[in-house]
C-alpha cells in the first residue's frame, strides 16, 4: 500500500469526535484511516503492547494537557481528556484530539536522512543511524577546530526531552543556546518580573472582573483560562476585552473595544489615572507592600482618559467607567497579561504599566488576583561540563538590556551571524523549532542558514527547517516517547511525565538516546554526563519517592495538595532589589531606562496601507499542525482579513486571490471579507505558505506571514517585535 496524505476522516467524524472526548470516555473508533494503516505492514507499529489505556501528557502545545490514549491491537486509536489532571478541566481541544496524526501522517520524518540535493531542494538519501550520528560528530569536532565551540548555535523550544538538547550543547562548550521566548513572552517576563520579582498567574476562576487585551483565549487557548473565562464561579463575572479584530473571545466577551494597535499603554496609564485621582487605590496595601507610588502619582497627572481616548480610540468616558468599576471589584480583579507580548517595540513598557496597575488595586496574592506561582520541587540533573579555555560571550550578548543568558534573542542573534561579528558562527544544531516559520523576516533567515556550513535537524516532520538542512534526525514523538517527569507551575502545581504508548515507529529515536548516542562519540567525559537511563532520570528527580511514581502511574499526574494557596508571599520579601513591589523602577533607572512606563505612540503607515497583525486560530499551533489531516480538514489555508468598507473601495470581492505587498515581499493569498477586523488593519494566521514540499498536504496552500513580517526588536528583552509592519492589498 502507497501512503498518500489522505483527509480519510470527515469533518463532521471529527467534530463528533471531539466533542465526544470533552464530555467523557467514549472509545469512538477513529475510522476507515486507522483501519487502513493498521493493515499496513509498512507502518504497523513494532508494538507489541496490545490494547491499553495509557495516561501520557499532550505534546501539541505549551498547554501539556493530560491524556490517555485508548490503545487498540497496538494502534493508537483515540486520545481522551485525563480527568485527573484538572489544569484543562477535563478538556482535549481539536488539536489534542488531532495528535494522533503526528504519529501515523505519511509526512512523519521516518529514518535518519543526509541531504542530496541543494539545500530546500528536499532532496535527502535514507542513512542508518550510525553513519548520520558519525557525520554530525564529525561535522561538530571540526567547526570546533575551525571555529571554536562558539561557532554552532543550539536552537531549541520547548519540550519535555529539550533539557538533554541544552545539557548537549552546555558539555560541547557552546554559549550559543537560542531559544523560542525571544519570539514569545520574553518582554512579558521582563515587564512583570521587573515589578514583581516574578510573572504571576492571574486566578480567572475566581476573579470578578478580567480585563484582557492582546490576549485571546478563546482562540489562542491557555489551559485553565480558556475554560474559566466562560465558566468562573463567581457568577458575577465581567469581561472587557480590547482586540482590533473582533475575535470569538469579543463574542464571549460583555464589552468589546477594537483598540487601535500599539496602543495599549495608553488605555491602562488612563485607568491608573483615574483610580489614582479618585482614591480608589488599596491605600494600605501600597503603603506596606509597594516602592514608589509617590513618583507614579505626578508621572501619570497628563495621562487622563481624554488623553488617551485620542490614542486608543476608546472613549473616555468608557475608560474612566472601567477603571472605577475595576477598582470596585478589587482584589478579585485582574488586569490579564496574556502570553505573547512580541507585538511593539514598547512592549516591555506597556507590561511593566499592565503589573503597575494591578499592584495599585492591591489584588497581589489573593483569590481572584494575580497570584505568584508555585511549583513542585524536582530534583536537578548534575552534570560536569567539560572545561574548555576561551569561549566567548555569547554572541549577541549585550544587545538587549536584559538578555537572557538561556534564551537568547533571535533578533540580535541573526543579525550579528549575518554581520559575522564578533565571530562566526557556521554551524547549526535545531531541535523542536522551525525557525524559516516562526522568526520574523524570513529572508534573513535563509541567509543565515546559507552561510552555515553545517545544520542538522531533530524534529518529527519534514518543516521548512529540516528541508533547509544537512542531516536530519527522526524523534519519536509524544505518544511513542518515555519522557521526564516535568513540573508544571502555576496557582495549583502539578507533576506530569509522558508514557509511552507504543514502540517508537520506524527508526525514531527519542531525543535522550540521540544525545547519548552523538555523547559518546564525542568522547568518554562528554558521555558521562548522559550516563543513565530514563527509568534511573526520573526516579532521581523525584527522589525515588514511591507516592509520587505510583500517582504518575495510576493518573498520570501527581498534586501535593487538592487546592490552591493563596497569601504566601504577604508580608515575605519579593524577589525584587527592594523585596518589595516594584512601581518605580530603582533597576531601569539605572540602565538609563524609564523608571515608569511613558507612552509611546506607534506609526501611522504610509497611506493606504494596513498595519497586518498575527495570531492565533483555535485549529492551529503556530507552524506545527496545518500539515495535520485531521486539523487541515477543518482549517486548509489561511486568509487574509479585510475590513467590508476597504474592499468595497477596491472593489474586491470575497475570496477571491489577492497581492499583499510588504517592504519584505509579496504573498498571494485568498482574501476574507469581514466587518470583524478595524479598517486600518489586515490580520494573517499563522503557519501557512510553506517551503518545504515535504509537507504535502498544505503545499502551495495560503501565504507565510513570516515572509512578509519585518524583524522589529524590543531592545529591553530582546524580544521580536512583529506588528510594525504595513502591507498594500491588491487585486491579484
Ligand atoms: N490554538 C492555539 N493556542 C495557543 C497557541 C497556538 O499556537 N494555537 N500558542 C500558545 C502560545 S506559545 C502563546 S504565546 C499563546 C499566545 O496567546 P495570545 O497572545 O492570546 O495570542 P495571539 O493570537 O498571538 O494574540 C492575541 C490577540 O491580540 C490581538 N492584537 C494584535 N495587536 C494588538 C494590540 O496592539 N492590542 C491589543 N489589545 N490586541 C492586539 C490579535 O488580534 C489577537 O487576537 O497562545 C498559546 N495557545
Ligand atoms: N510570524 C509569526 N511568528 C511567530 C508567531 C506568530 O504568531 N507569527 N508566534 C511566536 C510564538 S508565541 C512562539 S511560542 C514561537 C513558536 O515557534 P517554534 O519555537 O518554532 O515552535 P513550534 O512551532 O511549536 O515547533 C517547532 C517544531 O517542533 C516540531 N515538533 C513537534 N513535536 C516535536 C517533538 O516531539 N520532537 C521534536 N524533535 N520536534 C517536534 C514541529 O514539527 C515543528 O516543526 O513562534 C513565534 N513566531
Ligand atoms: S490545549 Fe489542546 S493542544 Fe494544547 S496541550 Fe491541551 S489538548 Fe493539547
Ligand atoms: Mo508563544
């Protein structure tokens, strides 16, 4: 039997089907497709498991949601919600039902590969293991003879198995470790952490009033939010959103305001405005829990909701309404801070007056506020790296004011490869990112990779990343995966870990062996630090502490206690210089930065044209899931937004082909006419408009907003700032 890339299963199957796993344990057969390939000898699983209900952890998103699969004749047949793991409400989202096709799509990488053709040409050759770990140990000891250990980058995201990838990249001697935050929440961690000595949760369960902006959960999902924004239990609950495009979180929202984009701070400095002039601040909690709220009082004097109506295009009288009801609701009020902050050029500013403004209102560690978060102790892995003289800084150290040493920023960090200075960096190892998708300017990022002499890439998938590179690495994916147990923070803390579900397919590998493998060839005191088993890992974390394994074991995950607590820190030191809250900013002073937020206006574009904005669609994570059949059903490519009074003026009509041009270049995409967008803007989803052919079923299909997007910064993270772009729509 040929595999082709198949929609086997019908939208409406599929609907039935999640809708089936959100209530309950339905054992749903998942059809014709699964019957398919499990009557094919060339993917029957090697498993010999049998039929079993495994309780693992989703790997389709950040989220980590628990899960058990039904195993049925050693397929994976059906992927329910684990009850036990209350972070996600006993939910699985249509892409936690959909991760099956991660593991059964013709599309999966199956064998280890060395490229052929040229490179994006996706011309590779099927290499056994052996000879692809020896050329990557090869291609690595002589970029550091010629280079230096700093010479290869280690460009990773998030993932249970990653820690191997960086510990690999900590004993090769490489300072060089680029990480996804920098095109993520880096700017949001900065913002709060800079107030608060830490990034709280906001407890939206319990909360009387959320005000979100730039943050939309019911499409961009953050598990328990998602839920809790609509169910809560208060029963009083009040939702304001701000969003330039009407998203199905306004639909669920009790107001909605399309705010002008950028221009957030300008709508949160007017509310501290008025809650500050009207007294209706939480005196005792600033005095005692606060620094600097006498220098916030003259800053925020000419930010007056008239002031910032004319910026936000929200009326003042809403926002002074809002503010004093907001107030009123404290403490189980929150001023949301969302995840992705990489939006402005300001964004760490307009986070840092987001903290500020829930300070004033005193909800800090209480029910229904923001609550910092706790997290279940694991035992760290130690290691000795071997030591090596003379490695520099990292690259692009110094670029941002606060740059993460882990993280890195990609902005920074591209430019300086490009520029080659202060050195070379040729060589690329990747794991668990896509980087020609999900960095900003595209372009750029071709260019870096041209000039590397050698990338090898560790992923499930032949993305546009592994078909730009040299040598490729099959890992086997969530559900085929033994992983480490991982600690999940937040207001309820909790353990997880993955099981396997059935034996790895093909010849994927998981990542710990790849890295014990590439370890020991690069010789005995680079082994040493991989020199145990997943069984003795996660033992050792835990330390070997039998409730805990047992709980795993039965439910797949591990609470210490049933309920949350709140009130921990009160009257403790905050991990800020002071150890107190932080409204003026002793630290930014001192960087030459403003100590309190001050408003600045973005650009206006060049006349007719439209600031495009990104986000996020409930089908799709980032560039990961559009070549998933089951999803592609639902979602096969992406369109353009325009507002119905801008394409009447171009006389352009609804789905039809479109130009949208950008100072980068032009994508072809199929044009969405809708009343739910503000007419200066164009909105693009993400993860569209592929390279690499190997991903066969959205070939060819929508655009890349990746191509299209310019690398702004936010120079105080290093954060990509990526809605500073404007684009001309035409008719194509
Ligand atoms: N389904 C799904 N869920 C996900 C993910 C996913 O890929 N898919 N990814 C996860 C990850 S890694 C992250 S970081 C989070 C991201 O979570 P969010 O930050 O909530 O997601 P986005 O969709 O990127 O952006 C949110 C909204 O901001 C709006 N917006 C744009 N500009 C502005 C502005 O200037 N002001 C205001 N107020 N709004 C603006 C956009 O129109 C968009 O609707 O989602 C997480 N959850
Ligand atoms: N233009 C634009 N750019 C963006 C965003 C946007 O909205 N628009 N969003 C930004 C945000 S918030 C984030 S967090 C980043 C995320 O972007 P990235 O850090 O690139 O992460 P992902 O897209 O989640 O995953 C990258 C790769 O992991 C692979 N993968 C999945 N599971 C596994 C596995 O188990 N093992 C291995 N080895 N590989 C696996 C997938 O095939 C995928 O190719 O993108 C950012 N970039
Ligand atoms: S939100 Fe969806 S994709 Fe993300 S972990 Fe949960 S079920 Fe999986
Ligand atoms: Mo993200």
């Amino acid at each position: 039997m040929t595999l082709k890339p198949s929609k086997g299963i019908s939208r409406r199957k599929f609907m039935l089907l999640s809708a089936c796993a959100a209530v309950g344990f339905g054992t749903m057969s998942i059809g014709k497709r699964f019957q398919a390939l499990a009557a094919s000898k060339d993917i029957i699983p090697l498993s010999d498991l049998g039929n079993r209900d495994v309780f693992t952890t989703c790997g389709m998103c950040v989220n980590k949601c628990g899960v058990i699969a039904r195993v049925r004749n050693g397929v994976i047949e059906k992927l329910d919600p684990n009850p036990y793991f209350l972070k996600s409400r006993s939910m699985l989202c249509a892409r936690g039902n959909a991760g099956v096709d991660s593991v059964y799509s013709p599309d999966r990488l199956k064998y280890p590969m060395i490229r052929t053709g040229q490179r994006g040409e996706g011309k590779f050759r099927r290499a056994s293991w052996d000879e692809a770990l020896d050329l990557v140990v090869k291609n690595l000891s002589d970029l550091a003879e010629k280079y230096g250990r700093a010479g290869t980058v280690f460009v990773s995201s998030e993932e249970f198995q990653e820690h191997f990838f960086t510990t690999f990249a900590e004993c090769y001697g490489s300072p060089n470790t680029l990480r996804h935050p920098s095109l993520c929440l880096s700017s949001n961690i900065q913002g709060f952490g800079a107030t608060f000595g830490t990034n709280p949760t906001p407890d939206v369960l319990n909360t009387d009033y959320i005000i979100m902006s730039g943050a939309n959960r019911s499409e961009a999902l953050i598990t328990p939010d998602s839920i809790d924004m609509l169910t809560g239990s208060g029963g009083r609950r009040k939702l304001v959103y701000l969003d330039p495009r009407f998203t199905k979180t306004a639909a669920k929202a009790d107001e909605w305001f399309p705010i002008r984009p950028g221009t957030d701070m300008a709508f949160i400095l007017a509310m501290i405005h008025v809650i500050v002039k009207e007294n209706l601040y939480d005196r005792k909690f600033v005095e005692e829990q606060t620094e600097g709220f006498d220098k916030l009082v003259p800053h925020i004097e000419a930010y007056s909701p008239e002031w910032a109506a004319a910026k936000c295009e929200i009326p003042a009288e809403d926002i002074r309404r809002i503010a004093r009801e907001f107030a009123m609701a404290a403490p189980k009020a929150v001023y949301y801070q969302g995840r992705r902050s990489s939006f402005f050029d300001n964004d760490t500013q307009m986070r840092r007056a987001m903290a500020i403004l829930n300070a004033i209102i005193g909800n800090w560690d209480k029910i229904g506020g923001m609550v910092p978060n706790s997290q279940i102790p694991l035992e760290g892995h130690e290691f000795v790296a071997p030591f090596y003289e003379d490695i520099p800084e990292r690259l692009e150290a110094n670029a941002a004011t606060y740059l993460s040493e882990k993280d890195g920023s990609w902005k920074y960090f591209r430019d300086r490869v490009l520029e080659q200075k202060p050195y070379p960096v040729k060589g690329m190892m990747i794991y668990k990112q896509n980087p020609l998708v999900s960095v900003a300017n595209r372009e750029k990022t071709l260019k870096m990779m041209e000039q590397m002499e050698f990338i090898c890439t560790i992923d499930i998938t032949m993305n546009d990343t592994a078909c730009y590179s040299d040598v490729l690495l099959p890992e086997a994916t969530y559900l085929e995966r033994e992983d480490p147990i991982e600690s999940l923070g937040g207001i309820h803390p909790v353990l997880v870990w993955r099981e396997p579900c059935i034996k790895p397919m093909y010849e994927s590998r998981p990542n710990l062996w790849i890295m014990q493998e590439l370890a020991k060839r690069m010789g005995d005191e680079m082994s040493a630090s991989f020199n145990y088993t997943m069984q003795e890992y996660r033992e050792h974390q835990v330390k070997n502490n039998p409730e805990i394994l047992k709980a795993l074991k039965e439910k797949g995950v591990y609470y210490e206690k049933d309920t949350p607590t709140y009130g921990q820190t009160i009257g403790k030191k905050l991990k800020t210089k002071s150890g107190k809250i932080e409204i003026f900013s002793q630290k930014y002073a001192d960087k030459g930065l403003d100590p309190l937020p001050v408003y600045k206006h973005p650009e206006s574009g060049p006349a007719g044209q439209y600031r495009l904005i990104l986000g996020r669609t409930a089908y799709m994570t980032h560039g990961t899931t559009a070549n998933n059949a089951f999803l592609f059903d639902i979602m096969s490519e992406n369109h353009i937004w325009l507002h119905t009074s801008e394409a009447m003026k171009k006389g352009l009509k609804d789905g039809q082909m479109v130009k949208v041009k950008s100072p980068l270049t032009t994508e072809s995409l199929r044009l969405l006419i809708t009343e739910k967008i503000r007419p200066d803007c164009v909105y693009l989803s993400h993860g569209f408009g592929v390279l690499s052919k190997g991903q066969r079923l959205i070939f060819g299909k929508g655009g890349s907003d990746a191509a299209l997007v310019e690398d702004f910064v936010e120079p105080i993270s290093g954060n990509m700032a990526m809605h500073h772009t404007f684009v001309e729509v035409t008719a194509a």
